[in-house]
C-alpha cells in the first residue's frame, strides 16, 4: 500500500489563498486610496472653479454697486436741477402774479366802488374799499366768482354804512359802505408769461 503525504500540498494552497487575500486586499485598498485621490482632485477643482465664479460674481457686484452708486447720485443731481429749474419757472410765473391780479381786479370792478388796500398773504388777498351801494359790492363778488380766472372763492369779511359830512357845496350827508372781502389767488394754467400792457399801467381801482 502505496501512502501520499498531502500536508505540504495542503499548506502550500493555504498559502496560496493567504497570498490571493492580501494581494487582493492590498489592490483594494490602492484602489480606494486612488479614487479618493482623483476625488479629492476632482473636488479640488470644483471647489477652485468655485471659488474663481464667486470671484467673478464679487467683482461683478461691486461693478454694479458702484454703477448704482453713480446712478443714484445721477438721480439726485437731476432731481436737484428739475428743483431749480421749477423754482426759477415758479420766481418768473410769481414775479407777473402782482399784475395779474391788478389787472383782474380792474377788469372786474364795478363803477361806484374806490379800493383803499389790497394785501396779499400767500395766495389769499384782502381787499379793503368804499362803496357807493351794497350791490355794488354784490356785483363785484359775482364778477371774480363768475368771470375772472384768477380770483376763487371770494368771501365778504365786512361791510358797514358810513355817513359822510356834507360838502361845502351841499348840505346833504353822502351814505357809503366801507367794505372788506377776501378771495383766494389762483393761478390759470394758461397764464401768459407776461401782463397785460394795459394792466401794468392800470390804476389798483375804479371809478
């Protein structure tokens, strides 16, 4: 009877396997330690692709910030010139409103009544005057109700009847009416830049 020994067989395949294991498992491992490496690589220039698009989008910012920056002070000096420009255009309409109003109140005066004053505050002007009749007074508040385009709202404040003293050449007392109304100045949106020629010599009253 023939006897093998397989033990040295048996040992050499063990180790065999041992060696396939380790190899693998080394492989493995390099293998792991590779793709983490082009990760790591790949992550790298993402990150720095990143980065430089931030870059881009902060410079691009400040681009902008500074470009709104000089629209807003664009914006303020032309605010500041359309101020000017209006305040000019208000001083040259303002500058004509005196002869405006002299030459409605002329206009639209009746006979019998004689103004004393005439104040203006703002937009709101007191005119003080003797009348020969109360409806003489009456006709003149319809007329800058009703006519004039720069006289609104007139309001009588006060009227009071005067007697005068006779006149040397008669004896009778004279009757009149001390008056005061007040209306509001408006200003047509078709005003002329310039008075009329007749109103700028025209007397503040009427006879």
């Amino acid at each position: 009877m023939i006897l093998i020994n397989l033990l040295p067989h048996r040992e050499e395949r063990r180790r065999q396997r041992k060696r396939a294991f380790f190899a693998g498992l080394g492989a493995a491992a390099v293998a792991g330690v590779a793709a983490a490496g082009v990760w790591y690589v790949v992550l790298q220039q993402m990150t720095a692709a990143q980065q430089s698009r931030n870059a881009f989008l902060s410079a691009e910012i400040k681009r902008l910030e500074l470009q709104i920056k000089d629209i807003a002070e664009l914006k303020s000096e032309i605010e500041g010139l359309k101020a000017r420009q209006k305040a000019v255009e208000d001083l040259q309409t303002n500058r004509n409103v005196p002869v405006y109003l002299l030459d409605e109140l002329v206009r639209y005066t009746p006979e019998g009544i004689y103004f004393t004053t005439v104040k203006q505050v703002g937009d709101i002007v007191t005119v003080t005057g003797v009348a020969q009749t109360n409806e003489r007074v009456s006709e003149f508040l319809r007329n800058a109700q009703n006519q004039s385009q720069w006289l609104r709202r007139p309001e009588l404040v006060e009227i009071k009847a005067v007697n005068l003293p006779p006149t040397a050449g008669s004896r009778e007392q004279r009757r009149l009416f001390d008056f005061s109304v007040r209306v509001s100045l408006t200003q047509p949106a078709a005003a002329q830049p310039a008075a009329p020629a007749s109103a700028a010599s025209a007397p503040p009253k009427a006879a």
